[in-house]
C-alpha cells in the first residue's frame, strides 16, 4: 500500500505511513489535511460477497495510497502519517453496481 524505506537498493524512499507507523523522528509536523477515494465499480451488491468487497477493497487502498502521495507532493511535504480512516460501501441501483467510498485524515510532515 505504501512505498518502501530506501534500502539502497533503489527503492523509493517510503511516504505513506499508516495508523501506528510512525514518520521518521525528525520529521516536521505541516498541516492535518484529508483525502477520498474510490474503488472501481463491481456489478451486483457487495453485501456477502468476499471476494468482491475484497477486490474493491484492494483498489481503494491502492487509489489511496497513490491519492495521499500525489497530496504530499502537491503541498510540499515529503510524508503522510494516516490517523484515521472511514469506509463505507456504495450503490446504484439503477445500473446494479456497488464499490467502495473512502474519506482519510492524515497528517503532513516535511524533512527537516
């Protein structure tokens, strides 16, 4: 869901820090902002059904994760620390499609 740390084997250094991961130490607090995402469209509903709640799971956690480090760069920062999360699922029932809606708060931190 997030970059990894830079190992130096050339790995994109790590922006995205989750729940109880914590930003490296020196980081510098900027701003609490928030985000939302979707996942894309499944036909049906997601209600009992594993696979696709997971599917769509995967996706908005993947189109968040891209969201958040996009938002980082836009303002300036060089981290997001993700505190809270909330998921809920959609439908329209006219075209008989279900995904899933998510709205993140987080907290921008730059390198000193």
């Amino acid at each position: 869901m997030s970059k990894t740390d830079d190992d130096g084997a050339g790995t994109a250094p790590k922006v995205v820090y989750w729940h109880r991961e914590l930003p490296p130490i020196d980081a510098e607090l900027m701003a609490e902002h928030s985000v939302e995402a979707t996942s894309g469209r499944v036909d049906g509903t997601l209600s009992h059904r594993d696979e696709l709640w997971d599917r769509c799971y995967g996706e908005l956690m993947a189109n968040v994760a891209a969201r958040l480090a996009q938002e980082v760069e836009r303002l300036g920062g060089h981290y997001a620390h993700v505190l809270d999360e909330s998921i809920d699922s959609r439908r329209d029932d006219a075209l008989r499609q279900a995904w899933l809606h998510g709205s993140f708060t987080y907290m921008l931190y730059r390198r000193p």
